[in-house]
C-alpha cells in the first residue's frame, strides 16, 4: 500500500539488486540455500519452476526507471517525477546479529543502483507493538516460518490483515485468495499440488516478499545411533523410531 513500492516493478528491481548468493555465503555462512518462495525446498508441495530474479544491479536500474525512478540530477539517487528521492527504512529487532548483517549488506546493494535505505534496529517487545502489528514500517527483516502443510493462508489471504493477524504485507490477490480456499478445501494431495504450485508462482512474480535464504539445520547425532530419516522437517519426526544396535550399546543397567 505504500506508494513507493506499489509497482510491482520496483519490487522486482529490489529482487534484481540484491545478492543472495552473497547473503549465503556471508550472513549464513554457506549454510543455507537461495529460495523464491514460502515453500521450503524438499517438501511435497515445492517448486522451482517459478520466476527467479538473477543479481543484475543494471536491470534493477532499468526496472526502477521504467517506474519513473532515476537519478535526474547526478547525486547517485533514483528520484519520481517531483524530485523526491527513494529513502525508505529497514526495521528489524534487536538481538539477531544475522537480521541486522542481512539489512546491512542489502543496505549497501541498494545504494549501487540508486536507492538509500536506512536501517533501525529496535528491542522486540516495540518492534512488535510499535510497528510490525499496527503495519507502521516501509520494509521489514524478519523470518518466516512455515509447518509441514503449505497452508498459508493466514500470511497471503485478503482477510488475514487485521493488528492481530499474519498478512503483514497486506497483500491482496484475488488469484491467490481462490487458490488458498481451494487448497485447503481439499484432501486430494495432487489437487492440492496444483494450488499450491501456482500460488508459488503468483509469488515469486509479485515479490510481495522477497525471499532471501533457508537455512540448513545442523543436527549432531551420535554414529552409534540407527534409524535417522532427515526429511524437509528435520530429523526429530521419527525419534520413536531410532535406536542403538546391542553391539553399540555402551550405557546398560545393571
């Protein structure tokens, strides 16, 4: 709803001008992998077959422009048509090291093609209070998480905006509203396929969000226990499951 953001363009010039791979390897220390989307890689309802926008500071700089944002008078700032720069803020909470290098880097990546972002870094208790639930903030560092249901309609329907509510960004689809009704009206885990695959797609086009990174968990587990089964939700959901074969066993009672 911000005027600033409204074209979808410079959402997509933003997406353009920020490296992940460079947040990767330099926040997450390689421990992670680029996504496009809310849907955690390895789980049945993901999909890459959806736009991805390759780190290209020139056509950020060409989309900005075609949303009639450039630097008219050489200061190295994009302005709109009245001469107003684009300056926005990047909120995130304080005490997450990853989140304030993650606004740091894309502070820095914003600036070569034209846009200043300034970055406030606020105790969770008022960054919660004072901007994320009353939606007073031009963009956000935050995580997303997700279950093992691709669900999401509480984070992407129309009717999920309330102070109390998921829909931070206040997106609002049509498109996306049917397919989240229909996905979670169904049982039929190909039908759902279906939904939620195009909802993915709608997304990645849309950049309501724009999705940085997955982490990789880094679970250690003694070799002398069997029965590990690591899936898209980690490695705890068969714990029942696990064992230590007798000749392994060390610790036995009496």
């Amino acid at each position: 709803k911000d005027p600033r953001f409204a074209d979808r363009r410079v959402r997509q010039a933003f997406a353009h001008a920020i490296n992940k791979k460079e947040l990767v390897e330099g926040v997450a220390m390689g421990l992670a992998r680029e996504v496009d989307g809310p849907v955690r890689p390895g789980s049945w309802a993901y999909t890459d077959r959806v736009t991805h926008f390759e780190f290209d500071p020139a056509k950020a700089k060409e989309l900005l422009a075609a949303a009639g944002w450039s630097d008219r008078d050489g200061d190295g700032l994009v302005e709109d048509q009245d001469g107003k720069p684009f300056v926005f803020t990047i909120r995130t909470n304080q005490g997450n090291d990853e989140r304030k290098k993650i606004a740091e880097i894309i502070q820095q990546r914003l600036a070569e093609v034209g846009v200043k972002a300034e970055i406030q870094i606020i105790d969770w208790a008022s960054f919660i209070k004072e901007f994320v639930k009353p939606r007073k903030f031009d963009a956000l560092v935050l995580g997303l998480g997700s279950g093992t249901d691709p669900d999401q309609y509480v984070i992407w329907h129309s009717s999920q905006t309330g102070p109390d509510q998921m829909n931070r960004t206040g997106y609002a689809n049509p498109e996306v509203d049917a397919l989240l009704e229909r996905g979670r009206a169904s049982c039929h885990q190909p039908q759902r396929l279906q939904h939620y695959h195009r909802i993915q797609e709608i997304l990645a086009e849309d950049v309501p969000m724009l999705f940085l990174y997955v982490r990789d968990a880094l679970p250690v587990v003694s070799s002398r226990i069997h029965g590990l089964d690591p899936g898209p939700s980690g490695i705890t959901y068969n714990f029942h499951e696990w064992f230590v074969p007798r000749p392994l066993q060390v610790y036995t009672s009496g």
